[in-house]
C-alpha cells in the first residue's frame, strides 16, 4: 500500500539511529485483523537493542509518532498499529483511480526490452491444452510487462521443424490424400502421424525414411520443403483461428525452422570455444549437473536445443533484450537449464536475463487431457462450446440483452482464461466447463458481472466524473474497497515480479467480493451524497476492467 511508504518515514524518524526507511519499510505488515488496523509495525526484533519487552518499545514509539496520515496509533502486543484516516484516504485514491483510468497502477514507460516466447505449437498435430495455458498465461505476462514500462515482443516459437516432419513426409507420400488434408488439416496429418508411428512398430526400417526425408529437408531438397510449406500453412491457418476468438496476437512467428540458416554459425562457435564434444558420433556440449545437451546427431542432423540456441543469440542480437521469457510446461524444465547453462559457457552475460517460467498440465477428471492415439479434443470445439453455454447462461439471466451474441463470446472465452489464471501457474487445474462458467463463485463470468453491476449503477444514477467535485467518503464500509484499490499498483509489481498472473485475479475476486457485499449493505442510489457513492463505483469498474484487461479478458458493459 502506498501509505506504508509514509509510515516508515515517520518510523524512521523515531528509529533512525537503529534501522533505515528500507528496513522498516519491510517489517511494516498488514495487521491479522481489519479490526488491529490498517499496517502494524512490529517491535520484537528491537527488544535485545533497548533492553525492553517489545510492549514497551511499542508504547514509546508510539508517542513519539508523528502521522498526519493516522485517526488512531495503537500500540498493541508489541505491535505498533495505526488506523488510517479513512475519509480522507478514501476520497484520495478515488480520485486517483478516476483521473488515471486505465493507466491507474501503470509505470513510466522506459527502454528495456522483455522477449516472450508463448504459445509455440507444433505445426501438424492440434493446439493442445499445453499451448492453451503458454498462450494465457504468456499473453497476460506481455500485458503486464508493458503495463511495467518494458517493450515487449511477443515470439510465437512455432514446432515447425524436427525429425517428425520427415516421417510427416514420409507418411504422406505412402497413404496422403491432398483433398482431405484441405479439408481438415490438422485432424488428417495427425491421423496420417499416428498411423506412421503404428506402422513403425512393426516395421522399424519406417524410421530410417523418417530420418532420411528429415535430412532431405534439412538440405533444402525442393520437394520436401514444398510439402513441409504447405502443411505449416495449413497449420498456421487452423491456429489463427484459435488467436483470433482469443484476441492474442503475435510480433513474431518465427519458429524452429527460421533458424535453420543460423545453426551452422552457432556449432562452429561451440567448436571453437572448445566446448563441442563428441560422444558416440554425436555432438554434445558437457553441463554442470545436468545431462550434456546434444548438439548434433550422429547424421548431422540438428535438436530442439540447437534451434534454442540459435534463437537465444538471434534474439539477443536482433532485440537487445533486457528480459527473455519462455512459458512452456514444466516437463521441460531440464531443457531450459542446460540451455541456459550452455549460454553462461559460451560466456554471454546476457543470459541472466533469461527465464523459464514453468506451468502444470490441464486435467480431465484427475487425468491428463491427451491428443495421443488419436484422440483429439479439439481446442476449437472446446472454445465454441464455452460460448454455446455462455450464451445460455444469459438467456436465463438477461434474455432482453441486445448484443447477447458478443457478450456470450466475451463471457464464453473470459471464462476458460479466467479458469487458468486464477490459479498459481504450477498447479494443475482441472477443466469443467460448468464450473468456470459460473456466474457465482470464483470465476471470470463472476469479475466481468460485477464490472457490468458497476457499469449499470452508473447508467442509472447518471453519473458524470468531476474532478473539481468534493468526495464526502464518510462511509466506512468502502473501506475495505478502497484498501484493495489502494494495492493494485502493487499487485501488478508483485505479479510480474512472480511471473504470476493469478495475484491479478485473486485481487480481482476480492475486488468484486468487498463490492458485491457493500452493495448488499448500502443504498447506493439513494439522493443523499450519490456524487460520492457513484465515484468509488466507477472507481471499481474502472480498476476491475483495468485488471481484467491484463489477464487478457473483456469486460462488457452488460450481461
Ligand atoms: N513447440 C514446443 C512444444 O510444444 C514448445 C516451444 C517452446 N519454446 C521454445 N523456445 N523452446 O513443446
């Protein structure tokens, strides 16, 4: 809270021989209790200095305090407790709120670069559950990050190169038909994948193709890269359908295949930094603690990895990046260190820049949500069906609503993001539908119908902003409202701080929690001080739409 800043001014000015503003700013807490107080100074660390029980420190602390910002100073249980003047602090952050708007919570916009690598998926197989929560999570950590001051770039890393597009090759030459893979591409080359590896089992020698059709492309043979081309095109378009209907976009879509030119340069630095090591015909780079990342296989082909490295040093070289962000699922946690590990070897600095930010799986009833044997939940259909029941939710609730259509899509897919950001990235999370739908309960449709609550009360007390018009905020039940408002600023610090976006929505829920319960208690159209109520209303939408809007979600004017 940005009043804690003031009280270890004045703390400081009693304690200055013992402890810094930066000190005390950090002991400084948040009371157990709203009813201890607004911040509490704790004075157990300072018994063995003053030779005192911490109770009397409290008390003498406290009546050397000057705070003009606190009603009361309470020195309790070798607490220091102080009560901050609500009415004055309320209209204060009510104004603030209402002549920043959006950018209320915002930094000043500064130089530094932060790359995010997110969303990533394989070209040919479907957009899994996986890449949802990368392109959720990615996407609201590139909208907090500019919301920071950072120049962000968005990199969508596609899986656009591998071994697997050679048996791809393969696989299509032996049994592809061109007609249904226009049809539906994704489905079909997936099917066309699963039977190569079903084939492969009992005839190995499929591989060797596989491989050699690999190489082929890797060496710009003209017929495989036509093939390779059009299944990415296809790929692509199927994908684009997805960011659309999410309203994600990209800066950069190059993938592993773009970095094809730029290997060769990458290996023959390892080389002569000495770091290349030949293992059993391959080559691998030797990391402390880790497994040795390979390099190279034996028939020359390139890995993951190797296109990791090159896109690290392209993207260093290209951005100038400050940060470097990769959202991709935990299980490739040791890929990211030996990646990392490999750049501090080569002797980049820059490296300390880089950070994997893990997440957990998706679940459906306990187990993960597998596009294996050909068993393809389609993330498509999964979104359509979220907006297919969003829009039935508001027939019931609202069927006089007149852009029901859009709301529902609002509704619909804020929901699914909603689901996934509200919890800590490395927990698993299952999927309901029904569940993240709820109207009631911690959900996005929840946040977004308190936002469009707020939005009706002020069509219907003909609010108009005023900046030269008193607030009169005597009430004390906004306060627990105005003290979530007060911490936005620092909850986006601490998110990004985190690289965790769910500390933006649990203060959402609690925003819209402390607001529903006022406008159980309170009449808030009533004649008397209504400039004033209407306010913190807008004060709420304003900060409720600002925070939904960095998770990536829309908030309608009605629902
Ligand atoms: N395509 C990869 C996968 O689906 C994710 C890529 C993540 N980004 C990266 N630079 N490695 O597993």
């Amino acid at each position: 809270m940005q009043y804690k800043q003031e009280y270890a001014k004045a703390l400081v000015q009693v304690l200055g021989d013992v402890l810094t503003e930066e000190q005390i700013t950090i002991m400084i807490e948040k009371p157990k209790h709203d009813k201890l107080g607004d911040l509490a100074f704790p004075c157990f660390e300072l018994a063995k200095q003053y030779r005192k029980s911490p109770n009397r420190i409290a008390e003498d602390i406290a009546s050397k305090l000057d705070l003009h910002i606190a009603e009361k100073v309470e020195p309790v249980g070798g607490y220091i407790n102080i009560f901050l003047k609500k009415a004055v602090i309320s209209a204060l952050t009510i104004n603030k709120v209402l002549k920043e708007k959006g950018q209320y919570g915002s930094s000043p916009v500064t130089s530094k670069v932060m790359t995010i690598d997110l969303s990533s998926p394989n070209i040919a197989k479907p957009f899994s559950m996986g890449h949802l929560r990368s392109t959720v999570i990615g996407n609201s950590l590139a909208l907090i990050a500019d919301k920071q001051g950072y120049q962000v770039v968005r990199i969508n890393h596609l899986g656009d190169w591998g071994t697997q597009f050679g048996k791809l090759i393969v696989a299509y030459n032996m049994w592809g038909e061109e007609k249904e893979v226009r049809k539906s591409p994704i489905k079909e080359l997936l099917a066309l994948y699963v039977k190569f590896h079903k084939e492969a089992e009992v005839k190995p020698s499929l591989n060797d193709l596989g491989r050699a059709a690999f190489k082929n492309l890797e060496e710009q043979d003209e017929e495989a890269l036509q093939l390779w081309k059009w299944f990415r095109e296809e790929s692509l378009k199927e994908f684009m359908k997805i960011y659309n209907q999410l309203g994600i976009q990209f800066d950069s879509y190059h993938g592993e295949a773009f970095y094809n030119d730029k290997m060769d340069s990458v290996v023959k630095e390892l080389q002569e930094k000495g770091l290349l090591m030949e293992s059993d015909g391959a080559h691998v780079v030797e990391v402390e603690n880790f497994p040795p990342c390979l390099i190279k296989k034996s028939d020359g082909t390139t890995l993951y990895a190797t296109r990791d490295l090159a896109a690290a040093i392209y993207r260093q070289e290209n951005y100038r990046f400050d940060k470097s962000l990769y959202v991709v699922g935990h299980e490739q946690t040791l890929h990211f260190k030996q990646l990392f590990a490999v750049l501090r070897k080569m002797g980049y600095e820059w490296q300390e820049g880089m950070a994997h930010v893990p997440f957990g799986m998706i679940l459906k009833d306990g187990k993960k949500m597998s596009t294996r044997k050909g068993k393809v939940v389609l993330l498509e259909d999964v979104i359509k069906d979220a907006i297919t029941l969003a829009l039935k939710n508001i027939e019931e609730k609202n069927p006089q609503l007149e852009n029901k259509e859009e709301v529902a899509n609002q509704v619909g897919v804020g929901a699914i993001i909603f689901h996934d950001l509200k919890n800590f990235r490395l927990n698993d999370i299952e999927f309901s539908l029904e569940d993240m739908l709820r109207f009631e309960g911690e959900t996005g449709p929840y946040v977004q119908y308190t936002h469009a609550r707020a939005a009706s009360l002020l069509r219907k007390g003909n609010y108009r902003y005023d900046e030269n018009q008193q607030l009169e905020m005597h009430d004390h039940k906004a306060w627990p409202i105005i003290k979530l408002l007060l911490s936005f600023p620092e909850v986006i610090d601490k998110a990004m701080n985190d690289y965790d976006p769910s500390q933006i929505a649990k203060v959402l829920l609690d925003i819209s929690k402390a607001f529903n319960k006022y406008y159980a208690t309170v009449k808030i159209l009533d004649e008397d001080n209504l400039y004033s109520r209407l306010s913190l209303v807008d004060a709420v939408k304003i900060v409720l739409n600002e925070g939904l809007r960095l998770l990536g979600i829309q908030a309608p004017q009605q629902m």
